[in-house]
C-alpha cells in the first residue's frame, strides 16, 4: 500500500509502516517535501504499482490537502485501485 504524508505526519506512517510489515504488509511510505509543486508522478506511480493509497495530514477534516491528493490520485489512477 501507499502511504503518503510531509512533516512530523511521516514518523507516524514510518511506525505504522513498520507495524505492517509486521503482519506481512509492506508499504511505500512517501514523504511530499514540497506541497507546491508536490510530486504527482511519484504518488501516481506507486498507488498504480500497489493499488491502494493512504494520506496522513494533521489538518483539518474538510479542504485539507489530502482531498486534492486523493481527487489526482482519483483521476489519474481509478482503475488501478483495488476495492
């Protein structure tokens, strides 16, 4: 699975990351350093390869970032994603 996140929000996907692969789950864990521009092929990339995407922002529940990450992701990726 994919996990995405920037700032203290990807200490918490590395544990969680790691409390996968624990159970045999293993995730890519990727750390947008810049919002604007933030790397679009990279995330399209990885949610195509694994087929499933998480995004972990401290922010608030509507118009936060992660909804413009997840309509890209969305749009560009819909068949790759696994139900």
């Amino acid at each position: 699975m994919t996990l995405v996140a920037w700032g203290p929000q990807v200490n918490v996907l590395v544990k969680a990351a790691d409390l996968a692969l624990a159970d045999g789950i293993t995730c890519q864990v990727i750390d947008l350093r810049t919002l604007l521009p933030w790397d679009q092929q990279l995330v399209c990339d990885s949610v195509t390869k694994t087929g499933r995407l998480i995004v972990s922002h401290e922010a608030p529940v509507t118009s936060g970032f992660a909804a413009e990450i997840s309509a890209k992701v969305q749009q560009e990726c819909f068949l790759s994603l696994e139900v």
